[in-house]
C-alpha cells in the first residue's frame, strides 16, 4: 500500500532551497558544472488529487538537481524527514547528507523560456 505524501510538508521544507545556494548536496557526482551556486527562483508543491506537484523554476539547473531536491523533498513527504533537514543538507554540502535522487518516471519538462532576446 503507498503512503500519502504530505505535501504541506513537502512545501515548507521547499522553502528552504528557494534563493541563491550552494546545491553541492543536490548535484550529481559526475556533474560538469564549474560552480555549485544556483539561484532557485521557485520550487513549489502542491496537492492536485492523487498527485503531488513539484514546480521548479531557475535561469539554470545542476545535472540531476532536479530529481535530487524531489527525492529529498519526498522523504519529507513520507515523515522520515522533517523539513528543517532539508536545509541542513544544504548547508552540509555534501551529496551523501541529501536524499535519494527521485526516478525519472514521472518527471517531466513543462517550459522552457529563455525571455526576450
């Protein structure tokens, strides 16, 4: 049987990860980007149904920062975490004081916008 997730949870601990951080903890091992600090503008959740939705909005993201905030957030989700860990994870910045990196199935690309050019 699968658990609910509690996304008001979820949202507080997302609040902590919105701004500009280093996401060390959220990027993957083999990531090739030549710094860590990202500017997270927006990760919201929100209960639609049966459904949790994880928004994320940023001029730029670190390889697998995505799935890794969504798999700690669902922790988060589940009650193993409570929400002030996931900032303390960003403040680790270490990848192993983080959560498991969320599957792809699932996860999609809704937009992208590159502004007025």
């Amino acid at each position: 049987m699968k658990q609910p997730l509690d996304a008001d949870a979820m949202a507080e601990a997302a609040a902590l990860l919105v701004g500009r951080h280093d996401f060390t903890s959220f990027r993957a091992a083999d990531c090739q980007a030549d710094s860590p600090l990202r500017t997270l503008d927006r990760l919201a959740v929100r209960r639609d149904g049966d459904f949790v939705t994880i928004e994320a909005s940023a001029r730029s993201f670190l390889h697998h920062q995505v799935r890794n905030m969504a798999g700690t957030l669902s922790l988060v989700g589940l009650g193993r975490w409570r929400p002030r860990r996931v900032g303390e994870a960003l403040a680790a910045g270490d990848r192993s004081a983080a959560g498991p990196t969320a599957p792809p199935e699932g996860l999609c690309l809704t937009a992208v916008d590159y502004g007025e050019r």
